[in-house]
C-alpha cells in the first residue's frame, strides 16, 4: 500500500499528490458495509496552470467504476467533490 486517507474524487478523476511515478495503480474504496470495490487506476502528475503552479497529482478511474459508484448511490454526477477514504495499491 503506498497510500491509505481521504481524497476528492470528482467524475472519473481523483485528485492526490503522491511522491510515487506516473503508472499504474489499484484504488480500493470502502463502501462502509465491510466489503470494497477495487478498481485500476491511472497516475499522472502535471503542472498546475494556477497561481500556486506547483505539481498536481490525478487518479483516473475507469468509466465502468465511476457508472458503478453512482449506480450504488455513492457518487452523484454533476455535484461538487465528494470526499472519501481510499487505499491506493502499487501494481507491482
């Protein structure tokens, strides 16, 4: 596990800047009845276009999981970021 608290996710998009490369990854979201979705995801770092124009790290998860997390009710599409506790995993 490289990384175990609370991110924004936002669409298929989840946002955590983590001292890790660019890669592939495992996302594991408790959904609070003991069981978890485990999903891939993709790391990319960019540089932010903001005043604060430090790096930025982004999780992308894939369509079929975001689908799922608003078909459970977990995720409702067109709201602002929701704030929740993820593990992130490396592939390797």
């Amino acid at each position: 596990m490289i990384f175990s608290g609370y991110v924004h996710i936002y669409g298929t998009f989840m946002y955590k800047l983590l001292k890790t490369p660019p890669g592939d990854y495992f996302v594991e979201i408790p959904l609070g009845d003991g069981s978890s979705l485990l999903s891939p995801a993709r790391y990319y770092r960019y540089n932010r276009r903001d005043k604060r124009g430090s790096d930025a790290g982004i999780f992308q998860i894939p369509l079929d999981t975001w689908r799922a997390l608003v078909v459970w009710g977990f995720h409702e599409p067109g709201t602002d970021f929701i704030y929740t506790y993820v593990k992130i995993w490396s592939v390797k």
